[in-house]
C-alpha cells in the first residue's frame, strides 16, 4: 500500500467457530450495501455463501500474515474513490496464524502513514459451545486421510490409558489448595479432546455414532430425570426428594439384579465399595450388607473396619475415596515442608 486510504472501510469480522454463511442480517446488509466487498475468510465456502447471496467479492490471499497485509492494501488501494459509498471487508474474527482484523488495520496504518477510516460491524454472535464444534472439525481433519498418521492408528483401546490419565489430573487439579483456574481449564480441556478422540473414532465403527449422539443421549437422559424442572409445571422439591426420584427414575430405565451391577470392577476398591454401600442404603438392604460383610470377612479385619467407615462415609453422602486423596496429599505437602 503506497498511499492512505481515504474511503470509508467497513470491517465484518465472521467467528470461524460459526458455520459459513451464518450471519447476522445487519452483516449481510452491509455487504450489499458496499461499492466492493473483499473476504479473506479461511473457510472456503464463504465465498459460496455470498456469490450466492447475488454479492460479488473479491476473493484476498490470507496464507499468511504478510499475504494478508498486502492484499488487503492492494484492494484497499484499488478501490479507493469507487463510486457508491464504502468498502467491505469480511473477514475471520480470529485465526490460529494470523493477526487480527484491527492488527491487520493498524498495521497498514503504520505502511500508509495515516489513519483508514474503519467500522466494525460485528455480525457472528458465537453461540455456547460453538467451541467445542471447532475441536470436533480439528480432530475430524487429524483423524482423516492427509491428517496426522497418530491420530489415525489409534483405537478405542489404545485411548483408553489416556483417559484414565486425563481424569486423574483432573482430579488432582480439582483438590489444588487454592485451586488454579488456568491449570483446570487445561486439564478439563485435555479430558474433553478424549471424548472428541473417541466420537470421530465412532464415526467409523458399523453402527456410527458422533459427539452429537453423545450429547443427544445425555440430554434426553436429563429431560427425563429432572421433571421438576422440564415437566409440565414446575415444582419446588428438596434434595432428598430430587434424588430419590433421581434414584426411582433411573431404576426403572435400567433396573438391577444385583446391588453392584454396572459398578465397573476396575473402580478402585474404597470407591466401589462406596458405590454398593450407597445402593444398600438407598434400596433399604444396609442390615443385609453388613451381615454380608460380617460372613465374608473375620471379626476385627481391616477390611470389615473399613467397610464400616465406608457405611458411615455413604450414610454421610462423603466420598471416602475423594477424603483420603485429600488427605493425602495435604499430608504430602506438610512432609514437603519439612
């Protein structure tokens, strides 16, 4: 760009985390009110979307930063002093290798030696979750032919040590004192792309299923259980009453023989135990545990003295599990000191 812009520029960021062509009406409004419009959005449809909407574009090169300065000032450069009002501008409010609209701007600010006379419309509300859509379009073009040849080895096996893994450090940065956000996030951040693995890996097997199924299923599980909120008419319940109704609902959508049945075996022993006790009490069958526990294990034993703990830790609703972890490792910091 060898001189300033002296035209009025009117920038559309769009959210790449929104699918092309989504877009508020005031954003494509001011599109067909500009005397030239130019995109640069990474998404190739775009430009489909807004020749189809009777717009022509002209189409900027964006491989990189430098690409993206300079097509821009060409385009700004040619345009200026075109007839029927202002330029536009549609671009993608953020990328992984790229600067930003209003750095971009700055930056040919800096090259011209003067001010451009820039709008911002902002047109692409990024809906809750439309991240999470991003990681899923990210691990689909890993897994995919050309991606990344890891990701297309694994299995459900192979991914299953992860996400033991992932889940204990999430845990462990969950009992942090005091707990640290960004270290969370990160972590929760790293459970969710197993969830993402696993989903694209489903898309493969003889009967497919995604990260949507997933979420459908979940949520057709909590309209279900949750009545006092989703039903009719709402109602003002207590815990106790939400949880045995919980409780009521869920046995009859999966009713039980056993009181350990579908408690995973390689839960580890204090958290399993918890789980049964918690099922005994619940069901009215704590006398036939306990006589249970007084058949199966000699008078005094540690295990039967840790069964009773357990007893009271689930007539408490305290995960003993979660408590001695704690503990632990509030022990282990004091040692540290020392």
């Amino acid at each position: 760009m060898n001189g300033s812009f002296s035209g009025e520029l009117k920038v559309v960021p769009v959210s790449p985390l929104n699918a092309p062509g989504l877009m508020t009406a005031r954003g494509w409004d001011t599109l067909r009110g500009a005397a030239s419009v130019a995109l640069s959005c990474a998404h190739p449809a775009w430009e489909a979307h807004v020749r189809e909407a009777g717009i022509e574009c002209v189409r900027l090169e964006s491989a990189s930063a430098h690409e993206l300065a300079r097509s821009v000032g060409a385009w700004l450069e040619d345009s200026d002093g075109c007839p029927g009002g202002y330029l536009a501008w549609l671009c993608d409010s953020e990328h992984p290798h790229l600067p930003s609209p209003i750095e971009t701007i700055g930056a040919l600010e800096e090259v011209s030696g003067g001010p451009i006379d820039a709008d911002y419309v902002f047109a692409s509300p990024v809906a809750p979750g439309a991240a999470v859509v991003e990681s899923v379009r990210i691990m689909h073009e890993l897994r995919s032919p050309g991606g990344d040849p890891w990701s297309a080895a694994q299995t459900h096996g192979s991914l299953s040590r992860y996400l033991l893994e992932e889940t204990h450090e999430v845990l462990a940065e969950l009992e942090r004192e005091p707990i640290h956000t960004s270290e969370l996030v990160d972590e929760f951040g790293d459970l969710l792309f197993q969830l993402v693995f696993h989903a694209r890996i489903g898309m493969e097997e003889a009967e497919p299923w995604t990260l949507d199924s997933v979420a459908r299923s979940l949520n057709a599980k909590m309209y279900r259980r949750n009545p006092h909120v989703f039903g009719p008419e709402r109602e003002d319940l207590s815990i106790e009453e939400i949880t045995a109704r919980w409780d009521r609902i869920k046995s009859q959508e999966k009713p039980r023989s056993a009181l350990a049945e579908g408690i995973p075996l390689a839960l580890p022993a204090l958290q399993r135990a918890f789980k049964i006790a918690a099922r005994a009490q619940a069901a009215g069958r704590e006398e036939e545990l306990r006589a249970g526990v007084e058949n199966s294990a000699s008078n005094g034993s540690i295990a039967s003295r840790i069964m009773a703990i357990v007893l009271e830790a689930a007539a408490r609703d305290e995960d003993p599990e979660s408590a001695l972890r704690a503990l632990v490792a509030r022990v282990e910091a004091h040692l540290a000191r020392d």
